[in-house]
C-alpha cells in the first residue's frame, strides 16, 4: 500500500486513473478459435472443451443441470442462507419493478407515434465458478431479466473438481426464475449461448461477469448476439474526510481487494493523519484475513491512498477516473454527490459499506468499469428490453409533411425516397 500527495506526485496519481483493458493478439487469436470451433461442430466442441477447461468427466454428468439436482440443493442449504438470498431477492425484485418502462403514444393531428416495449424471448447469463460461487451475480443478473418479463432465462457457469455447481446458486437460480442452467463455463459457454449447439439453444442476449477469456468471447460474439458490457477488474474509490472511521475505510478497501490481483482500492482523503491511521488499519486486518496473500498483491498494485488539499481536489480525481464503486466517507456526503459527474454506484455515510450494496441493497451490482462510467450504467431492466417504434399517418397530414419529405430527400440525392411521397400525391 501507498500513500501519494497529489501535489508532489500527479503523475504516479494520473497512472491510477488510466486503467486500460488490454487486448493481447495472443488471447484473442485463442478465444477466436474456441468460439469458431463451437459454432462449427456445436455439441462436438462443447463437450471437449468442457471436459478440457471444466470438468474431464463432463459426460458423466451431463451438460445440462437435471431438475431433481436443483431440488436436492435446497436440502444442501442453510436456512439462513436461504432466508438471506430471499430478501435479497425481495430488494432487488422491489428496486428493479421501478425501472419498468410502459409503451406510450401520441395522436396528433392526423398522425399516431407510438413506442412499444417488450421483453427479449431468450436471454443468457454467464455466473463464474468452479474455484468460487456467486448466489448473487445469479441474483443480479435473472432478476432484472424476469421482472422485464423475459420467458426464458439461461444460465450458464463451470462446475467444481467434483463436477458441481455450488448449491448455493443452484438455489439462487430457482429463486430468480432461471429456466435452464448449464454446468460450462469460459469461452466456449459464450460461443454455445451465441451461437446455439444442439443442447443450448441460441440466445437474444448475454450477460455476466468472467475473466479474460469470458469477456474476449462477448467482445468476439458481439452482433450475433447482444452483451451488457466488457467487464475489467472491479474498483472501488473511497473519499474520505477526517470525520471518518479509518477501521471503516480499511476494511473496505480489503473487502474490495480481496476479489483477486487486478481489484483497484482506493482512498482519497484531505488528512495526513487519517491516511497514516487507515495504512496502519490495513496492515492489522490484512493479517486476520484468509486470502491476505491476494489481498497483499492487489494492495500492493492496485491500492492507494491518496492526500490532497481539498474535498473539491478529491472529486475532480473521481470524475476523471469514472469508478465502479465510490463511497463518500465525509461530514456531508449529500453535498459531496453534488459535485460526482461520474460513477457506477455512490454509497453515502459511514453505514453504507459496498457489502450491502453488493448483495442486498435492490440496485444492479453489475456496474461500469474501466471508466466506462463516463458513458455507461449498470444493468437494468432496460438491458433486457427492447422498444419498436409505430408510424400512421393520414392522408390530410401526409399532404402537409410531403412537401418538406421530398425537400429533405433531395438534398440527400435519394430520388426514391422524393418520388414515394410524390407518387401518393397524384392521388390529389
């Protein structure tokens, strides 16, 4: 861990804030011929991939999950677990219901515009897993989904060394409405949920977190289907006054890093001395942790704390690094949101850790990343919606519109589209 004075050193500050999403031609070129090999031979190639990357004995338990190994995870449960992953599941449903759009129209003066929105038939969503398990990506991703009214739902993730799925998502899939779920995972799941093989049916759109190999076959797949994003390494900016807790701040950004290598913490503060107490914070908790050795890399590489002469400066190094996550640990955090042009999500106060807004809040943890925050939201309903748009014209105000059509036609030197609308007015 490090601490930077912003004005002695703008530019080992300004290396933190240009995050890149590398592209090696070495990567690309394999997840290239993964994602062609699935969609030539289908089946053939998701198989032994999957038997390759996943599980060598994937025929032994199938592609596809059965529904009785979905009701055995429920006995594999806690009921807390269980009674967690609901009101989880209740916040989000409740969150996401809000962001649902209705169609619309207008009737004016001979003419109706309207806009009709309606679900995608079929989506896909990719949850990590193997080494780890992730109830709420599962969570994250169906819900939204469901509640935008998609019928069919599928999820696909790798299964363990013992060629399963963590129960614990097993159940959380029930619970968010999955209706298919597939045990693959990497590259050659994105190519099967693009492309279709004879076991998994082609999709309308993916969505979900991965790795490098994951997120290189979305950007590969990208126009065959539809995607949410091209994910990096999660991040997380902390802006700090001396009214905050610096046991709070550290055990934030180790909750932050502890995702793997590549987790950007960071924190921003007016106060030597609070920086001086949150590096010693983290050097304590980092030593009760299970997963220090992760924690200690990204810290290391990622992770700073950064002193600067004014809340305003503080702000200004936010906007322009765009981040994922920003909590706002100051005396007026509402004040301190005035100024934010750029994040994912904004947490305020000292009681509104990333945790809670991670798995239970109701909003998308599914964020922007890479600085894409500049441009871009997290997931929503939106995201598995889509709209068309309905024209009728009559004949009275067709007459009054056609004049300026045919002007407009004929700058563009598109004579067709000038001579569709005169044709309609010989009618006259």
């Amino acid at each position: 861990m490090q601490i930077l004075d912003h004005s002695s050193y703008p530019d080992a500050v300004r290396h933190l804030v240009e995050r890149r999403w590398d592209v090696h031609e070495e990567l690309e070129e394999r997840v290239r011929e993964i994602v062609l090999t699935v969609r030539n031979e289908g089946d053939i190639a998701l198989r032994r991939y999957a038997a390759q990357f996943d599980y060598p004995a994937i025929e032994s338990v199938g592609l596809s999950v059965p529904p009785e190994e979905i009701e055995a995870a429920y006995g594999e449960v806690s009921k807390k677990l269980l009674k967690a992953l609901r009101v989880a599941q209740a916040n989000i449903e409740q969150f996401h219901t809000l962001q649902l759009q209705k169609s619309w129209k207008i009737t004016d003066k001979g003419m109706r515009l309207e806009q009709r929105f309606s679900p995608l038939g079929r989506v896909g969503m990719y949850v990590p897993g193997g080494k780890a398990s992730y109830p709420s990506s599962v969570l994250m991703n169906a819900i939204p989904a469901s509640v935008a009214g998609v019928e069919e739902i599928v999820m696909a993730t790798p299964c363990d060394r013992d060629g399963k799925i963590a129960p614990g998502v097993l159940v959380a899939a029930a619970e968010a409405g999955v209706t298919e779920i597939h045990r693959v995972g990497g590259a050659h799941a994105i190519a099967a949920l693009a492309f279709g093989t004879e076991t998994i049916r082609r999709v309308d759109k993916i969505t979900g977190p991965g790795n490098a190999y994951v997120t290189m076959a979305k950007k590969l797949v990208y126009g065959r289907v539809g995607i949410d994003a091209l994910a990096g390494p999660t991040e997380l900016i902390i802006v700090a006054d001396e009214s905050a807790r610096p046991e709070f701040v550290a055990a934030d950004m180790i909750a932050q890093a502890e995702h793997d290598e590549t987790a950007t913490a960071i924190c921003i503060t007016n106060s030597t001395q609070l920086a001086q107490r949150i590096e010693l914070e983290i050097t304590v908790q980092v030593e009760g942790m299970p997963r220090r050795d992760i924690l200690r890399s990204s810290l290391d590489a990622h992770g700073a704390i950064v002193l600067v002469s004014s809340l305003k400066d503080a702000t200004s190094i936010v906007n322009d690094f765009a981040p994922e996550h920003l909590e706002l640990m100051v005396k007026n955090p509402e004040k301190a949101l005035g100024r934010v042009k750029h994040a994912g999500a904004v947490f305020l106060g000292p009681w509104s850790t990333e945790a809670v807004g991670d798995y239970i809040a109701g909003p998308n943890h599914t964020l922007p990343t890479l600085g894409t925050a500049r441009f871009s939201s997290g997931l929503s309903v939106a995201d598995f919606m889509r709209f068309t748009n309905v024209i009728e014209v009559g004949r009275k105000r067709f007459l009054k519109l056609a004049p300026h059509v045919e002007v407009l036609a004929e700058a563009e030197g598109l004579l067709g589209h000038a001579a569709s609308v005169r044709i309609r007015q010989r009618e006259e």
